[in-house]
C-alpha cells in the first residue's frame, strides 16, 4: 500500500516510529514519554485532557505498533485521498479522543491507555459504513462481509488478549460510523474542509464530555 498522496498517515506514523524507537534506544527517556504523554485516568481527571490525544502515538511493545501501523497503512491512505488529508487528521483525532473518552468513562482511574487504535477502529468504521451502503452490489457485499469478519476477530481479540482496550476499540469505532454518517448528510459533493469541521465538532464534543466529568 503506498502512501503517496496520504501525507496525514505518512506523518502519524513517523512519529509514532520516532517515539517508539527513542523510548527502545533510552529506556530512561521511554519511561518519561510514557508518565507525561500516557492517557492515565487520574491525571486526565486532574484536567490535563491532552493524554487522551497524546497516548495515541506511544506503544507499549513491537507488536503492538507493528499491528497498528499495519492496519494504519492498509486503510489510512485509500481514505485519506478520498476525503482530503484535514478532513482525515481531524476524523483520526476524534476516534482517537472518543477511544480515549470511552477508556475514561468506562474504566477505573488508574486504568492507563496507550496506543492508534481508537483513531485506527474509527478509520475502520468509515470503511465499514460505506461497504453497509454499498452492500447490495456484489463488491459491495464481498467488501462488506470481509470487514464484519475483521471486526469479530478484533472484537475477539479485544476481548481474549488481557491489558487491551476494548473500550478504547470500542469509542474508536463508534466515532467513526457517527462521523461518517453525519458525512453522509453534508450536501453533495461534500468538500473536504466541511467534513473536516464536522471531524473538528466531533473532537470538541469528546474534549468537551472529558472536561465536565472532571469538574
């Protein structure tokens, strides 16, 4: 899959690279990256909301970012050129932040969440709702019962595999058809600026919920 014309993805995943590489090169440094940019509840409840952004580009070991920017490169470049690279980077923070929401919501305040993968089940989702809307072809149909089949093994995965974030899966995912959706009623053709300010609404929303539970 090639990134040419997916400037977003290219970038997201070279800083995710770059902070996962420094943190394997200084375990000192990696240690200070994760206690000031690692989405942990209590400090997101003392008011600093920004760990739920942040926490999206730290990983806690090869797998885990080797898995995620696989599946940020099969499904973050096609989409990306589709819909314009704002529009996208803003879709890409609000599952990011919505994922993060839902482990704040959901979870415990020592709970603490790492890791794409609310933006990446929310670029998930938008592929999913438009393969929904298309099921009737026979592509359509085909692309549609591959997706539900990938989404049951993650669900699976979400679920078996301790120390993962369903509820981060989750909100990731849920943003991601809401958004999509509410692409779907824009006036045709939609342009990418208005579905970037619907993404913008959406990252606004999350920060906004986080904000008022902590008060």
């Amino acid at each position: 899959m090639s990134l040419q014309g997916a400037p977003f993805t290219a970038g997201f995943m070279a800083i995710c690279a770059l902070v996962f590489v420094a943190g394997m090169v200084n375990p000192s440094v990696q240690e200070q990256i994760f206690i000031r940019f690692s989405q942990v509840n209590f400090a997101v409840a003392a008011g600093q909301w920004w760990r739920l952004f942040t926490s999206t580009f730290l990983h806690a070991s090869l797998a885990h970012i080797g898995f995620n920017m696989w599946a940020l490169l099969q499904f973050g470049p096609p989409l990306e050129r589709q819909v314009g690279s704002l529009a996208f980077g803003l879709l890409c923070m609000a599952c990011a932040l919505w994922g993060g929401a839902a482990a704040y919501f959901l979870t415990g305040p020592r709970s603490a969440l790492v890791g794409a993968s609310g933006a990446i089940f929310g670029v998930f989702g938008v592929w999913l709702y438009a393969s929904y809307l298309s099921r009737e072809s026979p592509m359509g149909q085909a692309q549609f019962r591959s997706l539900m089949t990938l989404l049951a093994v993650n669900a699976f995965i979400s679920f078996a595999v301790p120390r993962i974030s369903w509820q981060g899966h989750a909100g990731g995912l849920a943003a991601g058809l809401i958004i999509a959706a509410a692409w779907r009623q824009l006036p045709s053709p939609a342009t990418s600026t208005e579905r970037a300010l619907v993404a913008a609404a959406a990252c606004g929303l999350a920060i906004g919920l986080v904000l008022w539970r902590s008060k």
